[in-house]
C-alpha cells in the first residue's frame, strides 16, 4: 500500500477508485459445491477507502501476533470469529468459495498458492476503520427505520486466504449491510427514497495476488431466497454505481452479483454458501 495517505471522503474515493499492493498466507479450503459463474477474466472494481493499512482499524484485530506482519495478513480466512472471543459476530453467515484460474486462451488453467485478502463491512454497514466516519446513522430509504452504523467487536472484519493445489479457496462472513454513499431528499420528502439516493447494496471486496499475474481487485454481490432482505437487496445492486459501471458489460454485472443458497452436499450446516470462480489473465 502507499505509505503517504491522503484524506479523502468516502464519496470521493468510492467515485474515483485506487490501486494497491499487498500479500498474504495461509487459509482452509474445499472443493466447490457448485459450478463457475464466470469464464471470462474476472472485472477490476475500485479498491475503496476501506482497505486495512496498518494504524487504520479502529480497534485493532490481530490474530497472528507476529508483529512483522501487516495488519491486513494477521488473520484467518473465518472472519465470524476472532480468536480468543467466546462471542461471534452479529449477522447471517455466509461461506463464498470456489477457484483462482488463469484463463490461457480457451483454457482455465487452475493457481495453486494464489493469495487472497477479503474485507467487509460489518452487518450494520460499517468498517472497522479510522476514515469511515461519514453517516453515522441514517434512515432507511424503504422502511424509514433508523439504522446505526456501529462497530461489532466480535467481527474480525478482514481475513486472508491460499489456494490449495486445485486453486480453492474459501471464506467465511456474514452478509454485510448496506450504507449511503449519497442521502438526497426529492421533492421536499421527509426522508430520504430509493430514488434520490445511492445506497452501497452489501458486497465483498477482494485483492488477489499470483504470481506472473497483475493483481485483481474487485467486488461481489449477493442475492438468493435465502438472504434476509434480498428483494431490497436486489434494487440497491440494480443501481449501484460501481457494479453498475460504463465500464463494466452487463453480462459481466450479472456475474458479480453471487447467489447463495443451503450446501446442497450437506457439509455446511452453519450458513449458506456461494460459489464465485475468480479468472485472472494477462
């Protein structure tokens, strides 16, 4: 990452995007449940202002106590728990799996030792980090229900992972909440609607690093009968600004947004899973 750091507002970061570097390690994985959503190269998404640089986090999370190490490759692929916490984190969990590929020509070529970092926001709609200090609290664009975007201090927030010599690799989160990156009121209204605001529908940031390849950074999406409020969910991915990018074809749209749903296998009892195929080229 870059050690000279600007202040920015989120809506200035979020409309403009950056680049960054980083590593990770180690992780637990499976075979995917599912099939790939994707077979052509995976779209670059901005980075956001909320990756975890050390000196960022508001409360600090660190499971390896290695001091060496980055904050941001100091803990596990599970971010539900954060070792040490006899509580876990507030939210419904979600596991999202699948393969790092390299697409070469018309083959999908599997990367074993591919690194990936992961990080969301809490099930409230905040990051665990010093620059998110925009819209503390906010109504509900639908309901007008008041939401208070608040720190879960059993939320690990960001996590890392390695594919094993298939390319899996594997997460386990909870389903993020969304956030207003712009409130407008239309008309003299009370409150701020759907129309005259742009709300964050709830997404999953990702870098992936492998060797002989540029970096990826994206972002996915959710939706599936499973996950709480995914009819609201599934208006606030239809005019996300980001994943609903100029630069972005709308079928590659479509391939970012992740349905979850029950492991059909039986295996994974404790959340729904998601299955995304992450294809880096050159």
């Amino acid at each position: 990452m870059n050690e000279t750091k600007e202040t920015v507002s989120r809506r200035h970061f979020i409309l403009t995007g950056a680049g960054a570097l980083g590593t990770i390690a180690s992780t637990w994985f499976t075979g995917s449940a599912f099939g790939r959503t994707l077979k052509s190269p995976t779209p670059r998404q901005t980075l956001g202002p909320f990756f975890p640089d050390d000196g960022d986090p508001v409360h600090e999370v660190r499971e390896n106590l290695d001091f060496r190490l980055p904050i941001s490759e100091a803990n596990d692929s599970d971010l539900t728990r954060i070792q040490g916490h006899a509580e876990s984190a507030r939210g419904q969990t979600v596991y999202i799996q699948g393969q790092v590929l390299n697409r070469r020509g018309d083959q999908l070529v599997p990367l074993p030792g591919a690194v990936l970092i992961m990080w969301n926001a809490s099930a409230s709609g905040r990051y665990n980090h010093r620059g998110d200090t925009e819209t503390p609290r906010f109504q509900h664009p639908v309901t007008g229900e008041w939401i208070d975007r608040e720190h879960d201090p059993h939320f690990q927030y960001w996590g890392r992972s390695i594919t094993d010599a298939q390319g899996n690799y594997r997460f386990k989160t909870i389903v993020p909440g969304f956030y207003p990156v712009r409130i407008g009121n239309e008309g003299g209204e009370d409150r701020p609607s759907l129309g005259n605001g742009w709300y964050r529908p709830p997404h999953l940031h990702f870098m992936i690093s492998a060797p002989g390849l540029p970096q990826l950074v994206t972002q996915l999406y959710f939706k599936g009968e499973h996950i709480a409020h995914n009819e609201f969910i599934q208006q606030l991915n239809a005019r996300d600004g980001i994943l609903r990018s100029e630069r972005i074809p709308e079928k590659e749209q479509e391939g970012l947004i992740v349905e979850y749903r029950p492991d059909p296998s039986g295996t994974i009892t404790d959340g729904l899973v998601g299955h995304y195929d992450f294809v880096l080229t050159l």
